[in-house]
C-alpha cells in the first residue's frame, strides 16, 4: 500500500479514492493513536468534527463520527466551519484530537480527512506512520479492540463553536476596521458565514461574493483560485480592498484598490513589518519556502529582516515556526501562520489583520504590498522523467551552475523532483521575464536529456 497521507491529510475524489470504508478505518486508527492515552486509561477521550460544505462530507462525516465513536470517543460535531476553526477548537475545547473533512483549494468531487493533535496542531509524519500502520494492521484482518455497553463514544452537536471562534478573532485584532470597504470572496465554501460575521464585527462595511454555498460550488470560479470575480468587484464598488479564501479558509488571497492581486508573499511582508513595529516578530524572522519570490527575500533583507526557508507546505512553515520559536510564516499560495493566535493556517485572521494594518496605517494595500518587489517567476513541469536522480546528475547540475552564473545576484533556480508524479518541476526567476523563460527553457530540455 502507497502512503495514504499527503502534504495535508488523506485526500482524494469522495467516494472513489476516499470511501466512507477508508474513512472511517482511519478514524478507528487515529483514535488508538492520538486518543490512546485517555481512551484506555479511563479517561473520557474527546474529538472535535468539522467540515467543509462538500456534499460528500455529510456521508464522510458520519463515517468518520461512526469510527471516533465506536473506538470509545465522544464526539462533538461542529459543523461546517473552516479548518483553523476546528483546530482552535480543539485546543480551545481541550479535545483529544480533531478531524476536518475538506479538499481545501481542490474542485468539489475531491474530499479529505485531516487530523489535528491535542492543542489542535497538524501531525507530524511519524504520527501519521503510525496511523497508517494501525489501520493497514487491521485492515488486514487483525480484530480492533472495541468498547461496549457505557464505553462507547456519544455523540453531541456543539452549537457555540461559530461564536467562540468568531470571538477568537475579533480578541486578537490589533485595532478596528471602521471607515474600510472590504470584498469578501468565501468560494462558496467553510468561512461562507464565519468570514463576514467577523469582518461586519470588527467595523468593516462589507461587500460579498461566493457565500452561498449548495454543496456542489464550492472553490466552482470564485475564492483564492479564481481571482477575477474579486478583482471586479474591489474596483466597481471602490473597495478599499479585497479578501479571498479557499474552500476550507486555511488560505487568504488580496486585492488592492486598483484590483491588482496582493500574494502570500506580499501579505507576509506586510505583516512581517507590522509585527515588529508591535515587538512580535520573535527573532526578527519571518518563515518561508523555497517557492518564496525571491522579490520577497530581498525586500526583508533590506528590511533588516532574516528570512528562513523551509520546503514546500504549510506543516514545514510551521515545523520550523514551532522548533525555533518564530512567530510568522507562510507561503505563496496564501498560508499564513500567525503562531500567536493559530496553530494552522488561518485565513480570515490573515485577512483581518492585513485589514487591520490598512486601517491603521491610514495607508493603501497598494502602498503597504509595494514593500517587495515580485521577481518574474516561471515554472515549467517536465512529465516522463526520473524525478529520483535530480540530486545526482551531473549533466544537470552543470547546466544548473551555468544559469546561476549567468543570473547572478537577480535571480535563481530552483528543481523540485514532484512528490507524487514522475515530473521535474524547474523555476527560474530573474529581473527580466525573457531571461527568466529563455532559462527555463534550457534547463527543461537539460531534465529531459539527462532524467529521461
């Protein structure tokens, strides 16, 4: 059997690749793992269950309350609310562990199952292993210790969830949004509600796009994937700005006055800069990857602000964020970890706050996000080729050397042996978009002759 957990739990087309079988298998399997040292202890082991709008997590969830349950672990369902809600709840409710059904960014017949620890914090990979290895073990015919009679789990719907985290967020803001004019796009997903009731609380006069979602929308043309709906919108009702989130919210995308795309990049910068005029930015490090433009590593350098790169994902961010203690990370694509106030990424409290900085600084997100500069960056996949010998061809790593030279300073390369697909992902950025193709160009025909 492959590893079933990726980058971001168990993730695949509902009912295909992620069965109500394989669901609930890998509940049964996380409850003797992360709920073990309560459940047979005599201690009452505790889950919190949410998800995202998805038709198919209705099935997904019962599933998954039927397995916490029969493994002797009461339930409290929250019902749909973005992944970081479920993982402060979990710390906030002091539960054993939590589950989030949710595909995130994916179109709507994908479907996941992702799994936070005590304190509500993503798994580490050996934890994962041994959620795996339980549910293959017994899979395979080994029989589950299963509890009767008054020790089975109950089953309970936790209704003050939406207010609590709600709340959550409107306690950590640093100032008001009174005076702003924001777009919200919610991708017809988890944040439909949660994401303006926040921002209506905290002051804000709100426009929004993508908040009602059916079941089968979700992510469908709108949210952090599909920018131009939001763009639109911040221009034709002169919106301050614009937010958008993905279909579990753990993301948030902007867009300035003038409808130009504010990345995870920029978001960071921003917040980097506002946290350490506050004295939170520990370190005086901001946490990225090793897809961060290199516009963004020049313009905190520049700032007097290191920047430590991790792999790609979110769970590295904050691995790195947690080992030293750092308090800001993120990536590209919209994850933005605030550790203060999170243990995932949170992307209403990632719009919130770049809100909050707006409005404190009296200043546009156009003039805030032009701290960095973004490099051009091209990306080129190379399919059919023999990802393992990236590190060790020679040819390649010449070739490699001589586009670093001929970049210099203004730029650089970047090969990713993909994590599940026979293909080489080759970046090169550099000051000048033509340089930039014509480089990548060259190094795609080298992954070609050399890895294929």
């Amino acid at each position: 059997m492959g590893r079933l957990f990726g980058t971001d739990g168990v993730r695949g087309v509902a009912n295909a690749d992620l069965t109500a079988e394989l669901a609930l298998g890998l509940s049964v399997a996380a409850a003797h793992v992360l709920a073990e040292a309560g459940t047979f202890e005599g201690h009452r082991a505790t889950a919190v269950v949410g998800r995202d709008p998805r038709a198919s997590g209705e099935f997904l969830e019962a599933a998954v309350v039927a397995g916490l349950a029969s493994a002797g672990v009461d339930v409290l369902l929250v019902g749909v609310l973005p992944t970081p809600a479920v993982a402060y709840l979990t710390g906030a409710l002091g539960a054993d562990l939590g589950v989030m059904l949710s595909a995130s960014h994916n179109a709507m017949p994908d479907n996941g199952v992702k799994f936070f620890a005590r304190g509500g914090h993503k798994l580490a990979d050996e934890l994962e292993d041994r959620i795996e290895s339980v549910y293959e073990e017994h899979r395979t015919g080994a029989p589950w210790d299963r509890p009767t009679g008054s020790g089975v789990g109950r089953i309970s719907h936790y209704t003050e969830g939406f207010d609590r985290y709600v709340a959550h967020l409107i306690g950590v803001l640093p100032n008001r949004l009174d005076g702003l004019k924001v777009v919200l796009d919610e991708a017809h997903g988890a944040a439909a509600h949660v994401s303006p009731e926040a921002f209506t609380r905290a002051g804000a006069e709100i426009i929004t796009i993508g908040t009602e979602p059916n079941g089968l929308n979700i992510n469908d043309g709108c949210g952090s994937t599909h920018l131009g709906l939001l763009k639109a919108a911040v221009v034709e009702h002169g919106a301050d700005l614009g937010i958008a989130h993905d279909g579990d919210a753990d993301r948030c995308l902007a867009v300035d006055a003038e409808g130009n795309e504010v990345d995870g990049d920029q978001i960071l910068a921003v917040l980097a800069l506002a946290m350490r005029e506050a004295g939170q930015l520990r370190e005086n490090t901001v946490v990225g990857t090793v897809m961060s433009n290199l516009g963004f590593k020049l313009a905190m350098e520049g700032e007097g602000i290191q920047v430590v790169q991790t792999g790609v994902g979110d769970r590295y961010v904050l691995e790195s964020m947690k080992e030293h203690g750092y308090a800001l990370g993120g990536e590209q694509s919209g994850h933005v970890i605030i550790l203060d106030h999170a243990t995932t990424g949170d992307g209403t409290l990632t719009g919130l706050m770049l809100a909050a900085r707006v409005a404190a600084t009296g200043r546009t997100l156009a003039d805030l996000a032009g701290v960095m500069s973004r490099l051009p960056q091209v990306l080129v996949n190379v399919p059919d080729v023999d990802r393992t010998r990236v590190a060790t061809s020679g040819e390649l790593a010449a070739a490699v050397a001589e586009a670093e030279r001929e970049l210099g300073s203004t730029g650089r390369v970047l090969l990713r042996p993909s994590g599940t697909e026979p293909l080489v992902r080759v970046m090169v950025e550099a000051a000048d978009i033509e340089q930039a193709r014509a480089i990548a160009g060259r190094l795609a025909d080298v992954v070609k002759s050399a890895l294929g």
